[in-house]
C-alpha cells in the first residue's frame, strides 16, 4: 500500500462514524471466525433462535422483559458480542490499544488472573458511554503474558525468543495506525475500509507455526496457554461470544445439537434479578497445524486446541458493595464445595452448581429490594406520569420519586467480566480437569498501565456516571432537584 492510498487529500473530508466502524470491524470478525470455526456459526443461530422466541412471547410483560434483560433494543442485542485475544508483550498490547481506540473501545478494568494459576492478566477494551454501548457493545476480553511468573528459566527464555521474532501487525496497518491518529482519531470511508481489512489480519488463524514441534511441545508442557501465545504468527481470536436471554436453553440446545459442552456454567447462579455475567462454551476444537523441522525448511504437521465457542448471558451491573457479597458468597461457595471432595478428589459439577445455589440464597434476588440495598447500578427516567405532573419547585428524594411513580429505575447492563470465570472458562478449553484449586495472587496493574500506555478506567466510575447523569436529567425534565 502506498502512502497516496491511505493519505487524505479532501479538503472538506467526510469523517467515519466511530461506532459505525465498529460495527463494520464486528461483523468483520465474525464473518471471519464463522469461516475459520463453523461451529461458531452454528452457535449464532441458536442463540439467535432462542432470543428471538423469547422476545416474542406474548405472555411476557415488555416491562418486565426490560427488566430481566436490560434496556436494550433487538439491534443492539443482535450484534452482541464479546472476543478475546492473547498477546505476548507489551508492545502488542500498547499498540492494540492505539488499533481499538480508533474504534471506540477503551481499556477498562484490570483483571488478574494469576489468581486461577494463569500467567497473565487482562484488560476489557469497550465503549464507554451509554450511547456508545446502545449503537454497539462490542468488547474483546484482552490477556498479556506475564513472563516473570514463569518459574522455569528455559521456558520463560523460549518464550521471549519467540515473542521477540513475531511481528503481528502489517506495515500497512502500522501506517492506518499514524494516519488516524493524525486525523484526530478518525478515518474517511476509504481510509477506515482498509483499516478494517488491515486490522482483521491482526485476529485471523494461520496454519503453519512461529515455532518449531519441539518448542511448542516444551512450551505446552510448561503451560497449554502458553504455548498458544507464543507460538503462532498471529494475535488469533481464541473465541468470540453472542449474548443470550437464556444461557440454560442454549446449553441443553447445544447439547442437543451434539456440541462438546463445558460441564457448568460459570458465574452466578440462575436468579430471577439476574446479576453480572453467565458463560458457557463448547469445547475447543482440534485444528491442525504444521511446525517447521529444526536445521531445515520441511514442515511437520501437527495439531492445536484452545479456539472455541462461547456464548453469555448478562444480568444487572452491581456497585462496590454488591460485589463485595458476590464474591464473599462465592468464596464460601467454593470452600463448601472442596469440603465436599473425595478420597480420590474432584467435585462433580452438579454438586458444584448446588452448593451455589444454596449459598446464593443469601444475595436478594428482587429488583426493588437490589437497588434500595445499594447492590446495583440503576438509570433513572421519567415516566409518563411524572413528565405530566405539576410538582412544586424544591427537592425531591429519590425513593419518594420511584414510589410515587413519578420516575422509574432500570438496572445497568453488566458491560465488564469476571477474572475466575473468565479463568474457568479457559481452563476448560485447555483440558484441565478437577476441583478449584487455591493460587497465591500477584496483581499488578501498576505493570500492566506501563504496558499499555495508557491509565486503565475503572468501571464502577464509568456505571456511576451513567446512573448519576440520569438522575440529573429526570430533575431536568421535572423542575425539581433529586437528592440521592
């Protein structure tokens, strides 16, 4: 590509919309991983089928189905989706984010993974304003190697070599990278159609190796993920995840369908008020691949697993003080779960699913009762009858507003992960079998913002603001001020 096909020489330019081309970048990789793991496909249709029933049921209140699934609308809910990338070094990742900043994805939130026995933490790239989420919610969970947790030398040295020789962004998409930036962030339509075609070769699978059979074989021994961050010529999308109303149905349809399913859902329980995140997967398939011969050019085929296909179900966002209890239920949750081991270990994953269950009893599971506890994020509006009223001019609580009917809470979407169900989900994908098993945590977000190049935004901040801002706007609309 020559600098003259990316260079804008308009006058007057007529600028992409930034969440436009987002939604051109996710149907892009769509399109791409359908064509590289069909089953994906066959995923999208099922849970496609079960919203579409779900949505159409007469039986169901529109306002109690907006409160069970959020305030989306069907196009939003039909291009949902989430993907995940691993990345290697801290140059992939800090020119990662300069690639989805031109999309409208932000870093948001740190996770870390070490606490699940993994050696990486992770980022969610998203939007972050609630108009941006409405056009398209896009996210891609993002993990970086951490190599200092790496306790074998040889193996932490191998890996690095490799790292070191692998260059997973093009020349051409480097240029697009200067040009947008130049231009304030933004592309025309010609300029961003070849951003797109750039960035997508960033994600896709490449058959042939970075590394020979015998280093990728030390490296899977050391750890299975490892081996996958480190030995291919590309950042491959290892999975990408449709939302659905109902991740029950789309398991046992899954099932039915003949797909190797995860044995449990990770996350909360199945709840009436449902809460953060549900996931589930089928199980990664074998792809084959080839790995060059040392001291010659012939290839050896060979085979690799850890892409498969994951599907959500979102409930409300909480604040600090329902995630807090969250993760205090789940703790006792998993210790009663590992007192209940045999001799020969492990837990079966209904007697899991139980025992969760049964703790989970303890987290109110009523819209109302959430948000007058301060466990969810709510946005406010007014409502037909409030708009209509004559209130006298002063200040109004918020409860005396929802209990009169004067305006009305909806819960958050839960726009973020969770790191342990993340971290289960990909346990599950590299053939790990057995109980939860206890990890010394060694965060370090302070390493990973140096890495990025940027400060990481805190989610709780960015759910505040779009709870707060629609308080101001219903006390806008009525003349009154709302104390919270």
């Amino acid at each position: 590509m020559t600098p003259s096909a990316i260079d804008n020489h308009s006058a007057n330019p007529v600028w992409v919309d930034r969440n436009a081309l987002r939604t051109d970048f996710t149907l892009a990789m769509s399109k791409m991983y359908k064509a590289e793991v069909p089953l994906y496909g066959d995923l999208v249709e099922i849970v496609s089928k079960i919203n579409t029933d779900l949505m159409q049921q007469s039986s169901l209140d529109p306002k109690v189905l907006s409160l069970r699934y959020g305030d989306e609308q069907s196009t939003r809910l039909d291009i949902e989706r989430h993907g995940a990338i691993r990345l290697g070094t801290p140059h992939e990742l800090s020119t990662i984010r300069r690639l989805f900043a031109l999309i409208g994805l932000y870093p948001v939130g740190y996770y870390d993974l070490s606490a699940a026995g993994l050696p990486m933490h992770a980022t969610c790239f998203r939007p972050r304003t609630a108009a941006s989420l409405l056009v398209n919610p896009f996210r891609v969970f993002t993990s970086v190697l951490r190599p200092e947790l790496l306790e074998d030398r040889a193996t932490k040295d191998l890996a690095l070599e490799l790292l070191s020789r692998r260059t997973i962004f093009s020349d051409q998409l480097m240029r697009l990278l200067d040009v947008g930036e130049i231009q304030g962030g933004r592309f025309t339509q010609e300029q961003g159609r070849q951003f797109i075609a750039e960035a997508i070769k960033t994600f896709g699978w490449q058959s042939t190796a970075a590394a020979t059979h015998n280093e990728y074989s030390h490296l899977r021994s050391e750890h299975p993920i490892l081996a996958d961050i480190a030995c291919f010529r590309t950042s491959h999308i290892n999975h990408l995840t449709p939302r659905t109303l109902d991740i029950i149905a789309a398991q046992d349809q899954m099932k039915a369908a003949g797909m190797q399913v995860k044995d449990r859902i990770e996350g909360p329980p199945a709840r009436a008020c449902p809460i953060l995140l549900r996931q589930t997967s089928f199980l990664a398939i074998e792809e084959p691949i080839r790995f060059t011969v040392e001291g010659g050019s012939s290839l050896l085929g060979g085979s690799h697993k850890a892409r498969f296909g994951e599907i959500e179900e979102r409930g409300a966002a909480v604040t600090p003080k329902g995630r807090r209890l969250y993760d205090e239920l789940l703790e006792n949750a998993m210790n009663q779960a590992r007192s209940l081991e045999g001799e020969g270990g492990g837990i079966s994953p209904d007697a899991i699913n139980e025992v969760v269950s049964q703790v989970f009893q303890a987290y109110p599971d009523d819209w109302d009762e959430l948000r007058r506890h301060g466990l969810i994020f709510c946005t406010y509006r007014c409502t037909t009858k409030g708009l209509n009223s004559r209130l006298a001019l002063g200040k109004y609580s918020l409860e005396t507003l929802v209990c009169l009917g004067i305006v009305e809470a909806r819960p958050i979407t839960y726009e973020d992960f969770l790191p342990l169900s993340a971290a289960g989900i990909f346990q599950s994908n590299l053939g790990s079998k057995g109980s939860p098993k206890e990890h010394v945590a060694r965060p370090d977000e302070r390493g990973m913002e140096e890495a990025l190049g940027a400060a990481l935004e805190d989610s709780d901040e960015l759910y505040t603001k779009m709870q707060s801002d629609s308080i101001i706007e219903c006390g806008s609309a009525l003349s009154i001020s709302i104390e919270v």
